[in-house]
C-alpha cells in the first residue's frame, strides 16, 4: 500500500508556539520539508518571542501568537489566518491553550501525539496520531510528526539565520580566540536554577585557567537578581551581558564560545544549534530526553540521584519525560562534578 502522501502536500501549518528550546527543535523538521517538499507552502504558528528567533527563516510564513493578549491573542490568529484550510496541521504541542488555538485551524488531516504524550483533550483536536514511541529525544519526537506525511527525518540540520549586525556584536564584545566559557545561568524553570555560589566557584575556576568568562541572560527582574548574586560570590569579574543582547545576539555570541555552562533551557538548546559545546546541569530533567541534542558528554546528570532521592525509585521505573522539580534538586551537583567535566573539555582542547 502507498504512503498517505507520497507526493508533496499544497499547505501545511505548523503549531509549535513555545518555548525557545523546543521550537529550536522544530527548525530540523522545517529543513527535512523544504529539503523534501520544496513547493510546499509552510505556514508557522509561533510565539512572540520565538518568532524573534526563528522569524526570518527563509520559505515560511510565520502567524504570531500573542499569549499575553489573552483572548486577542486568539482572534488575531483566526483574522491571519483569514479561513484558509490547509492540507495538513502538525500539532506539536499539547497544552491547553495550544489545543484551543488548533481549534482555529482548517485542516483535513490533523496529526498530533500518540495517546502516551498526550493531554488537556490533545485527542480532541486531531484525527491522526505520530507513533507511538518511548525514550525519545523532544527533537526526535518533533521529527516524527513527518512521518505521516511519508517522509523521514534522517538529518538534524538548524541553520539558524544570523544577521552580520549581530555577528559583529558578538566579535565586538568576544575579540580574538581567547578560549570561552559563556555562562547563562537561568531556566524559565525556577527549581533547575543552580545555587549562585557554586556558578561562581566554577567561574572563578576557568577564569584562573585562563579562560574568558562570560554571564549572559534575559532582561527579566529575576535574571537580573541572578545575575547580582553569582556577581556577589566571584573573586575575578566577568564580562556580564545580562539583558544586553537580543536573541540573534545570543545566537552569533553562543557561536563564539568554547563551552556553555547552562541547566536545562532555551540557551541551552541554542548553543547546540549553533554546534556549540554544552555542560548541561541535570537533576531536575532527564539529559538523555531533554540534553543537547548533538553531544551530552559534557553534562553532569544526576537525574537517577534525583528520581531515588525525591520519588523512590531509580530513574528506569519512571516515566519517560519525568520532571523532578523539587526544592533542593539541584544541589545534588557539587562544584566538583562541573570542574571536572570542564577540565575534560579543556582537555580535549588540548590546555595545559
């Protein structure tokens, strides 16, 4: 029997509005389409501040969701989308408000998670479902909504557009080949946030090995405080960057860093789009689902610790996506783990 859609579809729409990581996540499956299906009309439903990371992706028409708009938020949605029906809808996302915006969309076919990942009535906006599969990366999850369309995500491929104004911010502020640790030290999940002091000690140690050092983050009021307080605790300063760059800021500055010390969040994901090497901090989060995608040999897991500590049993018996976001969680990472998977990095690069 043939493929559903052997040949390419006319329009398809993508729902995928947040956060940063996961629509990172999305740009692969947008480059196995365009690779595969270069006639087809891509139609993006995306997030505000997403759409500032991936808006000027060539070949997709991108409608932004405006959460915070609450109900208008909505109905600017339905007045871009101006009663189009499309081929198919890709409903990547399976909150609440993200399964009332599908309802929005004019779509014959409709696919969306298997019945395991779904929730908040995912069920009742869809009439097909991805397979059913446990263990996966998010990203490779993500991939998988093509294959019902009869194609394969068999390359992860980003090419994130960086604009030569920001490259240049980046080399303005990061000169030369100095090696890099970048530091963005804030989840949008508070109870994966790392103590202050111990980012600080572990600064303090690649600036004593010589390295640049770099605190980046968001320009909220708590990312700000963050920031202050691992300020507080070291002995060498460093550059801070803290609510002075912009996404693509980020983006071309995640370029020129060695390293990218991080817990499990957009920047993280970022800087392996950008090919950027990452030690991930992982308790509260399984690194094997939700790592860098690319490489998570330089992460520190401690996520069975977490699951024995906090649920009882070893992080095998859980369920596949487990988050264990408990007060304290973090600390399970001593300084210690993170300086020595530094000192492998830097090893491999090849300090003395």
């Amino acid at each position: 029997m043939s493929s559903p859609a052997a040949t390419p579809i006319e329009t398809l729409c993508l729902l995928r509005t947040s956060a940063l990581g996961d629509v990172s996540h999305v740009v692969p499956l947008v480059r196995t389409l365009q690779q595969h299906w270069p006639q087809t009309a891509l139609i993006w439903i995306v997030g505000k501040l997403e759409h500032k990371l991936v808006g000027d992706i060539p070949g997709v028409e991108f409608i932004i969701f405006d959460k915070g708009k609450g109900w208008q938020g909505y109905a600017a949605v339905r007045r871009a989308l101006g009663g189009r029906r499309f081929d198919a809808l890709l409903h990547m996302q399976v909150a609440l408000r993200s399964n009332l915006l599908s309802g929005l969309i004019r779509a014959r076919r409709r696919i969306g998670y298997d019945r395991a990942r779904s929730r908040d009535g995912h069920g009742l906006f869809i009439n097909q479902r991805i397979p059913a599969r446990s263990g996966e990366h998010v990203l490779d999850a993500l991939g998988s909504f093509v294959e019902p369309l009869g194609l394969k995500q068999t390359e992860v491929r980003w090419d994130l557009p960086v604009p030569e104004a920001a490259r240049e911010f980046a080399e303005q502020h990061l000169p030369g080949t100095v090696p890099t640790l970048l530091v963005s030290p804030c989840s949008s999940h508070r109870l994966r946030n790392w103590q202050p002091q111990r980012y600080a000690a572990a600064m303090d140690h690649a600036a004593a090995r010589g390295w640049r050092v770099v605190l980046c983050g968001g320009p909220s009021a708590y990312e700000r405080e963050f920031g202050d307080a691992i300020l507080g605790h070291v002995r060498e300063r460093p550059l801070d960057l803290i609510g002075k760059d912009t996404l693509k800021q980020l983006l071309a500055l995640l370029a020129r860093a060695d390293l990218v010390l991080t817990p499990d969040s957009g920047p993280m994901h970022l800087a392996n789009a950008m090919g950027t090497a990452v030690l991930g901090l992982h308790a509260a989060s399984n690194p094997h689902r939700s790592g860098p995608y690319s490489e998570r040999r330089w992460c520190v897991d401690r996520y069975d610790a977490a699951a024995r500590r906090f649920r009882g049993k070893p992080a095998s018996e859980l369920r596949w996506g487990t988050k264990i976001e408990h007060e304290g969680v973090m600390d399970l990472i001593a300084v210690d783990d993170v300086l020595e998977r530094f000192e492998a990095f830097a090893s491999l690069r090849g300090d003395a």
